[in-house]
C-alpha cells in the first residue's frame, strides 16, 4: 500500500477569495513504514500573503519572489502522488486549494479524487477521539509525540508530523525501534522570516542488545503464564514448542 502524508501552507484561508498555495509537502509511506521518500516544493503565489497567514507559517512574500509558479510545478507533484491514498489533516481545506490551483493551470485536470484517494485524519480523529481537542498539536500530545521543533507551520515540516501521528492513532507504529528512536535528518530553507526546521527520513540505527538476566526471565515467564490463564498466549505456546 502506497500513501502520501501531505500537507500545504497557503496564502490565505479561501481560494474562492483568490488565495494561492505557496507550499506543499509530501511524505511517502509504504506498507505503514517511511521510506524515506518526499515531495517538497516552495510556489510563488503571484499575490500578496494575509497578515494572519504569514503570522501562521512565516513564508514572506520577499522569500517567495524566485520561486517557480504552480504550473512549473504541477505535474512532477502529480507525478508523485498518483495513485496513492492521501492522509491530510482536515482535508477539504488541501484539497480544495489544490482542485483550484488544478482548475486554474488546467481544467483538463479534473480533481485531485481523480488521481487519488483522500484519508482525513481530522475526522478520523473526532470520532475516535469525541468532545475533545483534534488539532496536529493535540494528537501529539495525547500519543506523546515530541513536536517541540515545530515553532511555525512548515507543510514539510507538518506532513512528517502527522505521518507518525497517522501511524499512532490507527494502532501502527511509526518505526521499528519507536517515538523515541524515530530517524530524523535536517533540511533547511532559510529567509528572513522562515526556516524549515525538521523533516523525517530513514537511517540505519547502531542498536546495542543487551541479554535479559535471570530475575527478568522469571518476571517475563511469569507473564506469559498470566496471559495463559486468560486465554491462549501465543508468546507462551511458541516457547514451549521450542522447548
């Protein structure tokens, strides 16, 4: 199964009001595992970016300047994302900046549906999670994933984040060795106003494996033994077929 974290930053809150994409960050998951591979494009909006906006991600105008138009860009990122399933933190927000950007390069395009399936993990998250805060922040820190390195949005930045939040929340783990072990690398993009701090990536780990003693075979035996009396433990039967 192929899957694509995505996440934008934006110039503005509507595309009906002429607002524009000026980030747009991808991270793929194969078989619930990163790859390590991703999308990451900065787009000059060809307007001004809103004053609550820029409060948001601190993408300046000035930074944006050089960046290649969305239709330079288009068709590597729809390139990358055919076919996939797409997770999105409150999606019909991405998806309708991104149907319009289509609409405005192309109208031949169609929608972003044609190409791919969407998974809104903001809904998922209200209802698994009723009556409660579901915002990136607050899933973080209801399934204790360190976001401190996020001081402003960053769509890279965001994506990484919510593919391990994705990963906590439907019951997979986000790496073989855990949160506390995640493999991280560092890339930058630096203005005046705006610095990508952190992107998620795949790197092999030097593990020290240290034997259990005597006292915690005991406990762990004791364990098992435990499970077994409600039910069959397969941990249990496995030992005992190997002894």
């Amino acid at each position: 199964m192929r899957q694509i974290v995505l996440d934008t930053e934006t110039t503005g809150l509507d595309p009906k009001s002429g607002h524009r994409i000026i980030e747009i960050g991808c991270v793929e998951l194969v078989n619930r595992q990163l790859t390590g591979n991703h999308y990451h494009q900065y787009i000059n909006p060809e307007r001004e970016i809103d004053a609550g906006a820029l409060a948001v991600h601190g993408i300046s105008n000035e930074f944006l300047a050089d960046k290649p138009l969305f239709s330079k860009v288009i068709d590597e990122f729809m390139q990358f994302v055919d076919g996939a399933e797409l997770i999105i933190h409150n999606a019909p927000f991405d998806v309708g900046f991104l149907d319009h950007e289509m609409r405005l390069h192309n109208r031949k395009l169609g929608k972003l549906t044609d190409y791919c399936t969407i998974f809104d993990t903001l809904t998922y998250a209200r209802k698994k999670h009723p009556g409660q805060k579901n915002s990136l922040d607050a899933l973080c820190k209801r399934y204790d994933i360190d976001n401190s390195h996020r001081d402003l949005h960053g769509a890279l930045l965001d994506a990484e984040i919510l593919a391990i939040v994705y990963l906590a929340m439907t019951g997979g783990q986000s790496s073989l060795f855990g949160q506390d072990e995640q493999p991280t690398t560092m890339q930058r993009a630096t203005s005046e106003q705006h610095v990508v701090k952190k992107t998620v990536a795949a790197e092999i780990i030097d593990l020290t494996v240290l034997p259990a003693n005597e006292e915690e075979l005991q406990a762990h035996q004791l364990r098992l033994e435990a499970l077994q009396e409600k039910g069959q433990c397969l941990w249990l039967n496995d030992e005992l077929e190997k002894q």
